[in-house]
C-alpha cells in the first residue's frame, strides 16, 4: 500500500506538458527538458515546444510579424534566469512580410545561475508564446518542474534533446572569420540609410542569408537584404531622423547555420 | 538595325520589369497619396475628403489577438476618442483578403467593431488590399499618420509594449507623440518604428 502511494505521489510530481488547442485540436504541446541537476551549481533547462505540422513559432527577432517566447522562473527566488537562447531560425514568410522562426519543434534554452543555497525541488516556469499558420493564437502557461522527478531515463532522454538544440544555437562568427568585417552606409533619396556589410576573410559564396538582430534605433526593410559575393547589403529607416548605425548585428547564414556577427559601421 | 532596336527595346523591358519588382509605396516626409475605399455601410470614402486635418490610419484585423488585445483592453478606443475630440479623422483599414478564414466582412466588422465600441471616423474595406499594399501595411496593427499638408509624418508601431496585452505596459504610445508635436508645429520627433502584430493577411 506505501508503495502504491509513493508511485502515486511521485507520478503526480512530473510535469504534465501542457497542449495548446484550436478549434478543439491539439496543436501545440509545451514542455520542459532538464539534464542531470547537481543542487549547488548552475543548469540549464530546455523550453520544449512541438507543434503540429503547419504552425510556427518566432525567432527573438520575430521579423515583420509576430511574438517571441519569453520565460520567467516563478516561486525561486535563489535562481536567476539568464538569457534565452533562441537556436538559429529559418525564413519564413512571403516577399513581403519576411518573419524569422521555427516549424514543428524548437527547444529553447534557459540557463540559470543559483544565487544562494540550493536549487528549490520545486519552481514554477511562466511561458508565453504565439504560434501562427493561417491564423495567429498567442498562449499562456505556467509549468510546474520537481527535481524529484528527474529519474535517470528522464534524464537521459532530455539530454539528449538538449544536446541537439544546442548544436542548433547561432556559433561564433569568429569560429568563420565573420568577425573580420565591415560595414559603410549611405543615404538613400527616400530618408532610408543603405548598409553595406564587406566580409574580408571568407570564402566567396558562401553566405546565404543575414538574419538582423532587433533594433530599437532602426527599422530594417528586411524584403531588401541582399547577399551578393562581396558581402551584404539593406536599407533601413532611423526611427528618430538624424540617427546613424554604428554597427550591425544579427547572424550570418552559411547555409542553415548561423554565425552571430556585431559589424562596426561608418559612412562611406 | 530594326532587329537592334527592338533587342535593345526588349532588354529594357527585362530591366525595368526587375526594377519594379517591389511595389512603390509611401515613405514618411512624402505625400500620402489619395485613396478611396467602401465603408461598412457602402459609402465611398476618400482620403482626399479629409484634407487640411491630420488623418491617423490603423490596419485592422478583428480576429488577430494583437488588434483584440488593444480593444478588450479598452486601449484602442480610448486613444480613438481621445484623437476624435481634438477634431483628428481615424480611419480604420481592413486588407484581409476576403476567403482568408480570419475574413470579417463589412456586416462582421459592423457587428464586432459596435461591440467592441471603436471611436473610429471610419471603418474601411480594403478587399481587393491595395491599399495595404500602397501604403506597405505589414502588421495588424501598422499605424500611420498623416500630417495636415497631407505628408506621412509617422509610420509603425502603435506603442512600445510589443505584446498581445493591448499596451498595459507601454510606456510611450507613438499615435499620441506624433499627433502632439504635429498640433504644436514640432518636427515628429520618431517617425518609424517597426509594426508589430499579426501580419496583414494579402
């Protein structure tokens, strides 16, 4: 009987994923992925979202339209949550409205620094989310995660997921002498600043495609980039008249893995 | 020298078909240009008819969760109000194409707009979306406004809280910052910003 209990007590500490519906359909299921956790030092969780064939979800820079997902640790306060990681994204869109992000599966990396003591057997994740295909459906949930429901299989299996997201994270774009760059700019007759990025040290061709960070000083056009053999070239409007880019930043696609890459930028 | 000439004709055309490849649309500090479009009870209305007032435009789709996120919130109309009594005309644009499954046609966005109490002059049907295409509206909401000598003065974002909270936690509404320093003969201090929302659904 003290067995059937505990089995009983224990099941009911696993997080249940959560599923996303439409239409009475289960679209998107939310889920949170943990390796080994070693109580006084740091970890990193992975925010696991499978979606059905069709809908997508955002890249932190979700492009034209869109929503990132964005995490926040709840009823831990000796963990602080650092910056999540987004794994490199593809296109998706039309030539008009060009948005950036994930089909199917992403997992998202949350690492998590312990400020004191040790880490909680139980926190709480809050997510929210927009997933997209003909229409939009933005979510809302928070996910309960119990170190005592960690068993060795479990662990095992997250992992293993972990490992394959991480691969998938953007690389240093030194690791591709993408740091040996930069950019000029000029001004376009429409009030538009034209940007030209020159890579010195790379391999003719070999870049496929520029994926800009966000930025709160300028808005990208971003149906204009354009890679050719020398490098990249935009167009990109200062939000407040008078403003110049000093850098760009985003990652460099050298087919579907990206390099991160902060440009300096002057006028031409 | 016919051959030549129309060799030389027709590698014009080839360029020229590349050049315009991408629509020509408005940018901000150049004129708006006129447009005509049905309101929900039929009635053509002008952009022209409005001339000599500032025009404020909001691209609208009932059922993206960033435009209902700003009417339950109460934002949307509010900002409309508050626009509308100082004499500002607000034109709402609708450029879903009608058999997308989030479609509201003239008698839905009637019944969802009167529910959901818009302040707005106007409600538009941009059916066949060329004016969202002239105007290059990306998101639902894209908001532009128009300067009382007729010039694009702002383009973008409604506010800074870039959610589907209908902006609980803006801290600056651009609508409000522009049609302000516009009244108060000031530059328009930030005249882009990039849109968020749903995209436009051409």
């Amino acid at each position: 009987m003290k067995s059937v209990l505990t089995f009983l007590f224990l099941a009911m500490m696993v997080s249940e994923p959560f599923a996303q519906t439409y239409k009475d359909h289960q679209i998107v299921f939310a889920s949170i992925a943990s390796g080994a956790i070693t109580p006084t030092k740091p970890f990193t969780l992975g925010i696991h979202l499978k979606m059905e064939q069709g809908w997508h979800t955002y890249w932190k820079n979700p492009g034209d339209a869109g929503l990132p997902l964005s995490a926040e640790i709840l009823d831990a306060p000796n963990l602080s949550a650092g910056a999540l990681r987004f794994p490199t994204p593809h296109k998706i869109g039309t030539s008009d409205i060009v948005t950036y992000g994930y089909e199917e599966e992403v997992v998202y990396t949350l690492p998590v620094r312990l400020l004191s003591g040790i880490v909680p057997k139980h926190f709480r994740i809050k997510l929210n989310w927009l997933v997209c295909k003909d229409v939009c459906l933005p979510a809302a949930t928070t996910l309960d995660f119990y170190l005592d429901s960690l068993t060795s299989d479990r662990v095992k299996d997250d992992q293993k997921l972990l490992d394959r997201w991480t691969a998938r994270l953007p690389q240093p774009g030194s690791g591709f002498n993408l740091d040996k760059a930069a950019a000029t700019y000029t001004f376009n007759k429409d009030g538009s600043i034209q940007v030209f990025a020159k890579f010195f040290e790379i391999v003719s061709g070999i870049i496929t495609d520029f994926f800009p960070d966000a930025s709160d000083d300028f808005t990208i056009d971003l149906a204009s980039i354009k890679v050719t053999d020398e490098g990249i070239s935009m167009s990109m409007t200062p939000n407040k008249p008078g403003t110049v880019p000093t850098h760009l930043s985003g990652i460099v696609m050298i087919g579907t893995s990206g390099y991160e890459v902060d440009i300096p930028a002057a006028k031409q | 020298m016919v051959m030549k000439f129309w060799t030389i004709a027709t590698l014009l055309l080839v360029s020229a078909s590349f050049i315009v490849a991408r629509p020509i649309t408005v940018t901000v500090g150049n004129p708006a240009p006129d447009f005509s479009l049905q309101n929900l009870e039929g009635k053509t209305i002008k952009l022209s008819d409005y001339k000599g007032k500032i025009v404020v435009l909001e691209w609208i789709n009932p059922g993206c969760p960033f435009v209902k996120g700003h009417y339950s919130s109460g934002n949307m109309q509010s900002i409309q109000k508050e626009m509308t009594a100082k004499g500002i005309v607000w034109l709402t644009i609708n450029s879903t194409r009608p058999d997308h499954p989030e479609a509201y046609n003239a008698t839905k966005s009637k019944a969802i707009l009167g529910e959901w109490k818009s302040n707005a002059t106007e409600n538009l049907m941009d059916e066949d979306r060329t004016v969202g295409h002239l105007f290059n509206a990306k998101t639902t909401p894209h908001i532009f406004v128009i300067g009382t000598d007729g010039m694009l003065r702002y383009s973008g974002a409604i506010d800074d809280d870039r959610s589907v909270d209908g902006g609980k936690k803006a801290t600056v509404n651009y609508i409000r910052q522009a049609v302000g320093e516009i009244m108060t003969n000031k530059e328009v201090s930030v005249t882009t910003t990039a849109p968020y929302g749903c995209s436009v659904k051409y």
